[in-house]
C-alpha cells in the first residue's frame, strides 16, 4: 500500500504586489509544495496537496484525507508569519505525524531575542543584541558599531535591507522609522560581525545528520552594499543584491569546520529542532563562528541551499524529500505516541550519510 501524505502550504498570495513585504517569500511556497508533491509521487506516495489559511482548514485537510504523515510547508496562516507554530500545534493535537519541527521550537526561533538567550545559556556564541523601545536608547548604542537591525518576529529576510546595517545614530533612526513604517515592529537590533556566511543544514534528529556545509559568496555585490543577506538577495530576482550573491560550498580548515559542526548540532538541541533546519553562521576576522540565526523548517525549493547540499551529499531532491518524511514517522526521530496504531507505514528513501 502506499504511503498517503498530505503536503500543506500557505494559500497562494495571488495578485500580491511583488513590493509588499514577505509577500513574494511566501507566495514562493506554493511552488515549493509541488515540487515536493511531484518528488514524493516519484518515490511512489500517494499525495494529497492543499493550500490553507486557518486552523481549521489544516484540521479539515488532516481529517479529509487521513494522511500517514502530513509534510508541513506553511510557513503563516493568512498571511502572518506569527501564526506559522499554530499548523504544527494542530498536527500535534491530532496525533499525526508531521515533518520539521514542532510548535514549542517555531515559536522560539520566530523570537529572535529570545532565542538568542536560549542559545547563550546553551554555550553557543551568539552576537550582544537588544529589543528596541518605543524611543531608541544608549542601551542599543553599548553595542558598538556597526549595527544591524532586523525584525524580531519575521524570518526569510524579511525587513532585512541594504539600510539594516547602520553605523551611526542617524542611521539607526532610520532603520528603525522604515521598520517601524512597514508594521514590522517589534526591532532588534544585534553587534554586526563583519565576515563570512556560512550555512548548515541537518538532517535527522537521532543523531543529527550535517549535509557539506554552504557559503554565501558576495564577490558580486556592489562594493557599496554591506555584505548581508538581503530580502532582495533571497526573492527579487533581477535585483543587484539577487545578481550578486550565490551560494557555493564552503572551504573551511579542519578547526572551524569542527567547531561550525559542533555549534550547529549545539543551536539545533538547544531550540529542539525537528527532523531538517539549517543554522547560519558569520565567522569574523579571528576566525571565531557566530550563530546568528536558526531556522527550523527552512527552505526547501529545488534550487536552495539546503537541497545543493543534500546533492553534494549524493542526495538527490527525491532521496532529500523522502528522507525528511522518513524522518518524521521513525520512532527513534518522534515520540511514539504520534504513530498512528492502525497500521505502520511504508518508509521511503535511501539510507542516509554518516554523522559528519
């Protein structure tokens, strides 16, 4: 018999100025959830695709189809990014197995400063970083300069911009006002780390899996423009910052790569990240990686640093899909009590690569 899953993805945002803001990261999603639909009718799945807006529209789909594992691709309902926990709490309700992480670990990486704390106190090095008041204060300027300023509740780049990284009251007014102007707030404001970018991406939970680690190479960018990724970078194509960027494999000496690998396992315990995630690093001028971001249930469209690494790890998109959705009805990757009992389902997928 085969596998039934139901792959759920944000409503189309049909009609969206491409200006809005986060509008084009999410629309971007209802062409990933085919390119997974298509990857997983490869392996021979029976799949259900479904576009939601509410919690009770996820409840509708799961019951509709009665799925053996529902593979998670809404990164918001309706549009807002707050209630992207509010789908994995459902599934966790309804006792079926789903890929990704859970409601506890979305909601704390979509709090940035408060998973920054966490990860402090789980020893992993993190940049100083304070929520910005109504009125800015001394306090964000302690810092030092330069700054970069983000949303504290967003992800995919959003409300990041060439402006973001200021090194001057003046500019941090500014940011702060165009952040402000755009709905955006609460703002953090976090100690820049001039330097490197890099990206892993994990695999599995039990042990967790890194794929060859990625580099966001800025050779390209405008020599005006810091060295960051952007909102632009990552969904306006045609952009300077989309033409100037491009991922590659990251040639790191056998220290740091120990200590990037060590780090990323060390973020993705300490958030309780699910079955794939990627954690970004910036490795400054004494070699030192930063953690300065964690993003469970990260992109997975074709064409993104996540699926360039499965591939470079003899993963094709196929094999990486199918492993995620292993990884999510294995007993040994979720707690046993979200399998349903009236039967076991079919597992797909190659073996997966060794522990780094």
């Amino acid at each position: 018999m085969s596998l039934r899953v139901l792959v759920l993805h944000n409503l189309d945002f049909e009609g969206a100025s491409p200006a809005d803001v986060g509008v084009v990261a999410r629309a971007e999603i209802a062409g990933v959830a085919r390119a997974v639909s298509d990857a997983l009718v490869e392996r021979n799945a029976a799949v259900h695709l479904r576009a939601v807006r509410s919690v009770g529209e996820v409840v509708s789909a799961v019951r509709q189809f009665a799925a053996d594992v529902v593979f998670n691709l809404c990164e918001s309902l309706s549009g807002n990014a707050r209630y992207e926990s509010s789908v994995a709490a459902v599934l966790e309700r309804l006792q079926v197995p789903f890929t990704g992480s859970r409601a506890q670990c979305l909601r704390l990486c979509l709090n940035k400063q408060a998973c920054g704390e966490v990860l402090r106190r789980a020893g992993v090095p993190v940049p100083e970083a304070v929520l910005v008041d109504e009125q800015p204060r001394e306090l964000e300027l302690e810092l030092g300069w330069p700054l970069i300023l983000k949303p504290n509740a967003e992800d995919g780049s959003t409300g990041i911009w060439s402006g973001s990284v200021v090194d001057s009251p003046a500019g941090f007014a500014d940011a702060l006002a165009r952040l402000r102007a755009a709905g955006l707030a609460p703002v953090i404001a976090q100690r820049y780390i001039e330097g490197r970018e890099i990206n892993v991406a994990l695999l599995g939970e039990q042990p967790r899996r890194l794929l060859p680690i990625n580099e966001i190479d800025f050779a390209e960018l405008p020599a005006e423009l810091p060295r960051i990724v952007s909102y632009e970078c990552k969904w306006i194509d045609g952009s300077s910052e989309w033409r100037g960027t491009r991922v590659v494999p990251a040639e790191l000496d056998p220290s740091t790569a120990r200590a990037v690998a060590r780090l990323a396992r060390a973020a993705a315990d300490a958030v309780g990240m699910g079955s794939y995630g990627r954690v970004d690093f910036r490795i400054d001028a004494q070699g030192r990686p930063w953690v300065v971001d964690v993003n469970p249930n990260c992109a997975l469209a074709p064409d993104a640093g996540f699926a360039s690494s499965a591939r470079r790890a003899s993963l094709n998109y196929a094999d990486l899909i199918a492993a995620i959705v292993e990884a999510a009805i294995d007993p040994r990757s979720e707690p046993a009590r979200v399998i349903p009992s009236r039967r076991r389902p079919r597992l797909l997928g190659p073996a997966l690569p060794s522990p780094a």
